[in-house]
C-alpha cells in the first residue's frame, strides 16, 4: 500500500472554519492524536539507532559532504542568532537562515569568536553561513540546550543552560563571552548599514554523536529543511525539495510545515491530493500536525456517510 504524508503545522496556525467539501473529507478521516512538539512529529517517521537525536552531527554531514561519525565525533550546532532586550531580560528572535546570512557574515565573524572556543578545546566552524558547527571532544559534558524553534520568543534566561553545576555555569559565561565579543564587532555596523539586524549571539543546541543508523519507511522525502534532508539521506531515501515537479514513486513524505493559511491547505494541497487517490495512484494520505494531531483518508472513507463533517481543524 503506498501512501503519502503530509508534515503540517499545528493546527491552530491554520485556525479557521473548513469549507463544506474539506469539512467533509476531514470528517470522514480517521484520527489519532500523538505526542506535540516537532520533535515527536519527526520522531513518527524516522527511528534512529540508537535512540538519540543528535541534529548537528546529521546536518553536519550535509553542510560539509563528510561522514559526521568520523571518530566518534560529537557536534553541537552553534547558530548565529540575534536576541533583543526588553522590559523583563531579553528574548531570541531570530537565528540561522532567517537572519540572511551569507559567507562574508562567517569570514568577518569567526576570527573573533574561534580564540574563545579554542580555549575551552572546542573548534568552531561554518561550512554552512546560517548553520555553524562545534567540534567538542569525545566525552565532554554538557547542559541541556532548548532548541531554536521552542526557545524563540521565549525569555532567554530561561531556555539557557540552568543549574548551578560547573557544566551549566562553564557555558553561561561561554554564551555571555560570545555576546561581548559580537555586540562590540564592527561587522554588526556593517550589517546595520544593509538593514540587517545584529548578530549578537550563538544559540548552542542538537549536541551528539551521529547515529549507527536511520530507519524510514519512505522512498522519497520533499523538504527544504536541512535536518529533514539529512534524515532522509541517512535512511536511503532519495530527497527534493517540496516543489520538485515529477511525480515520486513508493511511498513519501512532504514537508509543509511553513504553511500559514488554511486556505492554501484546502484549496491548492489537499484537492489535486485527493483527485490522484481516487485514480488509485495511490492508497493513503496522511495529514500529520505539529500537535500530534494526525488525519488518516483514503478513497473508501466517501461512503461514511454517518460521521458529521469536521467544522475546523482546531478543536
């Protein structure tokens, strides 16, 4: 049985009411209801062996082209990032490819931040200009990082390392070393000067070794992200981004986590989707959201005339 899944965002994003064909369709679905976090929605597709995810050493080896298990090496993701204050501390709101990074942002920061982690014998690097990388030594110790995406917006005192152990106060002094170093760069001037906002400081987080091995049941994954792609390519199965034009065989996974309107969903997504299935091109399609929330149709579901139509996706 072939099918197709759709990675979606949480379901309040794409809040609104269903119009009467899509409230209809939906409402003949099965449903379940997994873990929330994107973390647990990625965790539904992929198996990694062993049971850790380690983001930096698995996107490391798509921004490099190396083999991230080199040694045993253990990578932390150190992302350029900008954080503001405000009238209770200071939040992060920006990091990695949202801050229209380039090349010359790396080559005119790195010098400056190298001596601090080369002291500690940590090496950083950027083979990537919005995703740079930390080489730690094997058996390091280390806090708990959040990620990016769960700390944004978030008080920043509260997504840095917590605790009064010498681990978690080592990197609090890292973090407010970097911060000095960048806020007193004058390539931040010159990045202000193009409209840009500062880059001010470097979110740590996906520390680990990389895995023995990724397990997936897909053949093909669409996705811009860089961590899905190097899951995906971990697994065997053959990527594109979510645009690609042919039409993929075996079963496959769409990343459309960037989508912000229910009307793109129902009106450009799911129709052309729902059409394919009833030619039989294939058997399934899945709608998983970031909420755990996960809508299972297939072409037999039109005779459940029974079940009411689904008036929004939200609850």
């Amino acid at each position: 049985m072939t099918s197709i899944t759709l990675l979606l965002p949480e379901r309040r994003r794409l809040g609104g009411a269903l119009p009467a064909t899509a409230a209809q369709v939906l409402g003949r679905a099965a449903r379940e209801q997994s873990g929330p976090g994107r973390l647990a929605q990625l965790r539904r597709h992929f198996r990694l062996l062993p049971d850790h995810w380690p983001a930096a050493a698995l996107t490391r080896a798509i921004d490099a082209g190396t083999d991230p298990g080199e040694a045993g090496t253990v990578w932390l993701r150190a992302d350029p990032a900008h954080v503001a204050p405000d009238l209770n501390g200071a939040r992060l709101l920006g990091w990695g490819e949202g801050l229209g990074l380039d090349t010359d942002d790396a080559h005119a920061l790195l010098p400056a931040l190298r001596p601090l982690f080369g002291d500690a014998g940590f090496l950083l690097d950027a083979p990537h200009p919005a995703r740079w990388y930390l080489r730690l030594p094997a058996g390091v110790r280390l806090p708990d990082f959040a990620a990016p995406e769960d700390a944004v917006g978030e008080d920043l005192f509260l997504a840095l390392p917590q605790g009064d152990d010498p681990v978690a106060r080592r990197w609090r002094a890292l973090i407010t070393e970097v911060q000095v170093v960048l806020h007193q760069h004058p390539w931040n001037l010159e990045r202000a000067g193009r409209g840009r906002v500062a880059i001010n400081s470097l979110w740590f987080w996906g520390a680990g070794v990389a895995p023995d091995a990724v397990q997936s049941r897909y053949m093909n994954v669409r996705s811009p992200d860089a961590l899905l792609q190097a899951l995906a390519r971990a697994s065997g199965a053959a990527t594109a981004t979510p645009q690609a034009a042919g039409v993929a065989t075996g079963d496959s996974l769409v990343d459309l986590r960037h989508l912000h309107s229910l009307d793109m969903l129902v009106t450009q997504v799911l129709p052309p989707l729902l059409e394919s299935m009833a030619r039989a091109e294939y058997d399934a399609l899945v709608l998983d959201f970031e909420d755990g929330a996960c809508f299972h149709l297939r072409h037999g579901q039109r005779w459940r005339f029974w079940r009411r139509p689904l008036p929004a996706l939200a609850p």
